[in-house]
C-alpha cells in the first residue's frame, strides 16, 4: 500500500523558464510526509495527531533524491509514499513523484522520530509502527 499526495506546480515553484526548482521536489516530498503522517496518526474523525498526541516530531537525518525530468509550471504531481524500513526510532521512506504516469523523481528519506520536550531520539509508539507496516514497500 501506498499513500498518495497531489499538489500542483505554482508560479513560485519554478524559474523565469517555468521548470520547476530542485528544491522544491524537496518540499513538495515533505508535504506528502506531513499528511501521510496526518492521515495515519489520526483517529477517524478527529483532528489531533500522533505528533501532537505524543509530543513527537520527525528529524531528517538522511535524504537523497534522484531527479529524471524536470517538472514545469502547472503540472500536477502525485508522490507516493511508502515505507522501505520501519526500526524501533526510525522510518526510511520512498517518494515516487509522478507527472501523468511518468515518474519524475524518486526522494529516498530516513527520518528519526524525536522527543519535542528535550529533543531525544524517542522510540515510535507500536500502534503508530502498526500503521507504518501497512505501507511497506513490498
């Protein structure tokens, strides 16, 4: 399984030849995380989240991306998420980006999971690792 996210390129997105920026793959990836996080943290119905929930928050400790063609103003894109490694303080993801059904970069990120009050790495909560086995990268 696979959680998709959609955003369309912007103006702000792109340079004056309307090709959209490096960086901006990199935030187009961690907005996609914000609402997979989102969307499996959350009860139904409700809008508190594991985040808010257990005073957890995601630190990037590793990313890599590997672009394949540019994307361009007003494109829409899909990234899809999935988890390739799941451990007791930590989360890898791939992030497929797609145009149409083109893949246009594929964003490889290991994030640790972190203790807000004091910043200590803070093991995932099983309920939470449960729902992040249902996304592994098969």
């Amino acid at each position: 399984m696979e959680h998709v996210y959609r955003q369309r390129v912007y103006y702000s997105d792109t340079d004056a030849g309307g090709i959209m920026y490096h960086g901006r793959y990199l935030d187009f990836a961690e907005h996609a995380r914000t609402e997979f996080v989102r969307e499996i943290s959350s009860p139904e119905g409700k809008d508190s989240t594991y985040l808010d929930a257990s005073s957890v928050g995601f630190v990037v400790k590793h990313i890599e991306v590997d672009y394949h063609t540019p994307a361009f103003l007003d494109d829409l894109l899909v990234v899809k998420s999935s988890v390739v490694s799941l451990k007791r303080f930590s989360i890898t993801l791939k992030q497929n980006i797609f145009r149409d059904d083109q893949e246009i970069a594929c964003v490889l990120v290991k994030a640790a999971a972190v203790d807000l009050q004091n910043y200590s790495v803070k093991p995932l909560e099983p309920r939470f690792s449960k729902r992040l086995g249902e996304y592994m990268d098969s």
